[in-house]
C-alpha cells in the first residue's frame, strides 16, 4: 500500500465500460484521498457504490471549470490529497483535466498519474493497423476548421485516432472518404460493454455498414494513415 501524496493531485483512469476495468491502486488511491473531483459525479458514483469507495465527490466539469479550477488548487495547496477522475478512461483525453494539472504544474503542485483504461489504446491496438507511430485528433471541428482540418490530415502517414458521436459517425465517415480515399479504418464501438462492437473494413464498406443504422453509444475510429 502506497503512501497517499498530501496536497497531491492523483489522475486516477477509471474503466470506460466494464466496471472490471480498474487497478487494485486505483481503487486503493480513491478510497484513501480526501477528495474525489469528477466529471457527473452521478456516473461516479456507480463505480464508487460498487467497489465501496465513500470518499467524497465534487464536481469538475467544463461548465464549472474556471471556479472549480481555484477551489481545488487552494484544497491542495493546503495539504488535502486529490483524486480527479473523467467519465471513463484516463483523465486529460478529451476531457476538463488539462486546465488543472496545467495550473498544479504552475504552482509546483505534485501531479501522480494511476494508468488504467483507456479507449483510444483499446481501439488501436485490436485495428490491425500501424501502431508504432500514430497520432490522437479526439474529435474533429464540428464546423469552423472542419474542411481545413480534413485537408491537412489527408496528408498524414501515421494511424490516426478520433473520438466521435453516434449522431456524427456517418457524417464524418463520409466526409473522409472523400478527402482520404478509400482508407483501410477499425471503429470501435461501446468498448468493453455489453453490446460492444468493431467493424474493421474500407470506409467505403464502413460508410454501407453505418447506412440506415439508428448508432449508438461511444465511438473509437481508427484510421490508416497515407500510403
């Protein structure tokens, strides 16, 4: 058992699906910090419920940020421990923990990564394609930039990584095909849970495997990079 860091800030991954998904540190971390800052506590709670963790929870969401922000360096700079948590996965992909870990940087406040899940990794390493070299784009601009973004990335020789939305999926898949070219890709979808799913194929063939689809749940696109 760890020594608990105090005035020490813990990004602690937590799973992105299946509650099996966690460290035995994690779990140990989250149970002896003073404070647990997390995305929609009411999400966090579920797993705190089940492995018995009653540590208590605050929320740090983008809607709060700059206030919350404050709050918890001055929680930390007077001693209290720390754990921040996202939604699922590991804290600081494509979710509000870059602001804070940047201020505890600023004030030299220790900042103690607990590794664990993470979605991008899962999806790249089951896609069959390159993985020594690739690059994380999270989600594309959703207007302003969008085409210019696709333009430039066109040109990318490394295995791309995005995030994106249920709602978005055909959009986007289209869209890369069109700058692209028909690029070999893996979508992963609802990872780790229930009614977890990857299509690995052409965008061509994805695009027809999206088509007429009511999508759901989270979405890891995968995507060879230019030949």
């Amino acid at each position: 058992m760890e020594e608990i860091v105090q005035g020490g800030l813990y990004l602690v991954s937590t799973p992105i699906g299946n509650l099996g998904d966690i460290t035995y540190r994690a779990v140990d971390v989250l149970k002896r910090v003073g404070l647990i800052a997390a995305e929609d506590t009411r999400k966090s709670k579920i797993l705190c419920n089940h492995y018995k963790i009653d540590t208590p929870l605050t929320s740090y969401h983008s809607y709060n940020l700059q206030k919350e922000t404050g709050r918890l360096v001055e929680k930390l700079q007077n001693g209290l421990s720390v754990a921040l948590i996202s939604d699922a996965g590991t804290p600081g992909i494509s979710d509000p923990a870059y602001q804070l870990v940047v201020e505890c940087k600023n004030r030299n406040i220790p900042v103690i990564p607990v590794p664990g899940a993470s979605a991008l990794l899962a999806a790249l390493v089951v896609s069959g394609l390159q993985t020594h070299k690739f690059v994380y784009e999270g989600f594309l601009p959703l207007k302003k930039g969008r085409k210019s973004r696709l333009e430039f990335l066109a040109q990318e020789t490394r295995t791309m990584v995005f995030y994106e939305s249920p709602h978005r999926i055909q959009k986007t898949v289209k869209e890369m095909l069109e700058y692209f070219g028909d690029r070999s890709c893996t979508m992963g979808r609802e990872i780790t849970k229930k009614f977890e799913e990857f299509f690995r194929g052409k965008l061509s063939k994805l695009l027809e495997h999206l088509s007429g689809k009511n999508v759901k749940g989270e979405i890891v696109l995968v995507v060879e990079g230019k030949l």
